[in-house]
C-alpha cells in the first residue's frame, strides 16, 4: 500500500457515515494495513471492516479495534 | 459521600442506538459516586436528531444532574439547535459560552462551557492573516475562548469548571500525532481558564492523548475522552 491510500483509508473512515471514525489509527505493512484503536460497539468494528472491503477490495485489511470498555471507576481523584 | 463536590466526567461517547444501554449500568451507580456528571463533547457520531434521542435515552434521567457541552462530530449535521432541543428536553443542560450553578451541599458549583475549536499552542498555532478561510478559522477560536473567559469570569460560584471539548494545552494531547495539535486544542482555552479562579479544566476529543496536564496558571486539566480513561466515567473530587 502507498502513502496515497493511506491517506484515502484515513479519509474514508472520517467521511463515509457509516464509520464516521477520527480516532483510528492507519499502519501500513508489507501487504496492507492494520487499524488498530477503539470503538463504541462491537458493531462498528465490523461495519469499518466492512466499508474498508469495499472501497479497496485488493487490499488486506487486519482490525485491531477494541470496543472502549464502560465499567464504574472505583477510584476518585482529589484535585 | 464525602464533603468535597465529587465531579464525573466522560467525553466522546459517540452514541447511536447501538450504543444505547452499555453505559446505563455505570451510570445507575451515579448517584453513590458522584455530584453532576459532564460530558465532554462528541455525544453523538453524526449530530442528527436521532442519536440526540439516543443520548438524551442514555443519558438522561440519573440521580445526578448532567451538564454538557457539543462537540465537533455533534455540529457535523448543521442540526446544532435541534440536538441541544432534545438534549434540554432530555434534561441535560447544554453550555455554550454559557455557565450553570449547582447547589452541592450548600457549596455552589460553578460550570462554565463551550466547544472550543483548534489554532495550535502558544508559538507553534495559526493566526487571523492571509486567506479569508484561515482568518475565520482563528476568529472563530478567539470568539469561542473569549466567550468561555466571560462565562468563567461572570459565574457567581465557590469552586468552579471549565468544560470543553477541544484541549486548551498540549500535555494532554501526548500520544496524538504531533502534526495534528493544531486540530485539538488552541492555548486561547488555557488563557480563558486562567482568567478566573477555576479549580479544574475537562475537555476530550483527543482519542490518544492522555488524561492529565496543567494550564500555564496551574489550572489541573484532565483530558476524559472516553477512549483515553476507558470507563465509563472518571470521577474528580474538588473542594472549595
């Protein structure tokens, strides 16, 4: 993959509504790119994967997305 | 509960109805962990009228009031008043260059908030010259900073915050890539807290960054943006 679609990849996961992620980050590899960062919702991993399928069918996409966990802090921070 | 005023804060929560319920949990132990919950900009994915409903759902409704300000994804769909409609009739109270006052306790918790917008840091940002799109990009940062300082300024409170959703200092943005700082934050949201007596400053939209920094004037700010303090919400004890 070159810098040119690393840059439509990093476009495309802002502009297209149905990702509409800033927060993802694009390594380029050998043979494609791996997004790596973190989403909403388990669903949203998927659809970027998807959407990404789409727009470069050649290339190889790996996720390394996680979904940002929501559990109840235990700690207070005194300020 | 303690006697300080225990403040919750998340940003970047991005919610659509996929969303909806993940944070309800959390959010049901408020009341035990908290005194006002804020939300740090980027409610919502694309700023329409349905994912308002979703964040008013999600949102709206706990033991404690909840105070908000919009992000730059929250504008995206050019339905700002209508989002802040659903959200107010939801119960949320949403600032811009505007402030509320809550009564913790018998201490008054001051709230001053706007979105922010970006420029850059003091000497490395841009600047109101050349190009009629650069020049309001800048004015717009200024009169946004201005409007939070006289919001900061004009509220009669014990302890005061300052919400927003662009960082007003670089620390807090370390992790992001370096060549985009001038799209987080400017130092004119620094020089707007700095102007009043504020006991700590919230902002999220830097996903990478990192939790925690300083104004130049010492203010404590604490970036919340939901990917950074990965829970629910973060809770910060101030005592006046």
């Amino acid at each position: 993959m070159n810098e040119y679609t690393e840059g439509e990849v990093q476009q495309l996961l802002t502009e297209d509504p149905r990702t509409a992620e800033q927060g993802i980050r694009v390594v380029r590899t050998d043979d494609g790119v791996v997004l790596v960062g973190e989403v909403e919702s388990p669903e949203r991993c998927a659809q970027i994967e998807s959407v990404l399928h789409e727009a470069f069918p050649g290339l190889k996409v790996r996720c390394d997305l996680g979904v940002t966990r929501v559990g109840v802090p235990q700690e207070v921070e005194q300020i | 509960m303690s006697s300080g005023v225990r403040v919750a804060a998340v940003g970047d929560v991005h919610v659509d109805r996929d969303v909806v319920g993940r944070y309800r949990p959390a959010l049901e132990e408020l009341g035990d962990k908290a005194d006002v919950l804020l939300l740090a900009g980027d409610l919502t994915r694309h700023g329409t009228a349905d994912e308002a409903h979703c964040v008013a759902e999600e949102f709206g409704n706990l033991a404690v009031p909840v105070v908000a300000v919009l992000g730059n994804h929250d504008y995206h769909s050019d339905e700002v008043h209508l989002v802040t409609k659903i959200l107010e009739d939801g119960g949320i109270t949403v600032l811009e260059q505007s402030s509320t006052v809550l009564d913790v306790r018998g201490t008054r918790l001051g709230i001053a908030g706007a979105k922010g917008f970006g420029g850059g840091f003091a000497g490395k940002c841009a600047s109101e010259f050349g190009e009629p799109e650069t020049k309001a990009f800048i004015h717009h940062t200024r009169d946004v900073s201005n409007g939070l300082a006289a919001a900061l300024q004009a509220v009669e409170c014990d302890v005061r915050v300052a919400l927003m959703h662009y960082s007003p200092v670089p620390d807090t943005l370390v992790g992001e890539p370096l060549e985009i700082y001038p799209f987080l934050g400017s130092y004119l949201l620094a020089q707007a807290v700095d102007s009043a007596p504020t006991a700590l400053a919230v902002h999220g939209h830097a996903h990478a960054g990192t939790e925690r920094g300083a104004t130049p004037g010492g203010v404590k700010v604490r970036n919340v943006a939901h990917p950074v303090i990965k829970q629910a919400y973060n809770v910060y004890e101030l005592t006046p």
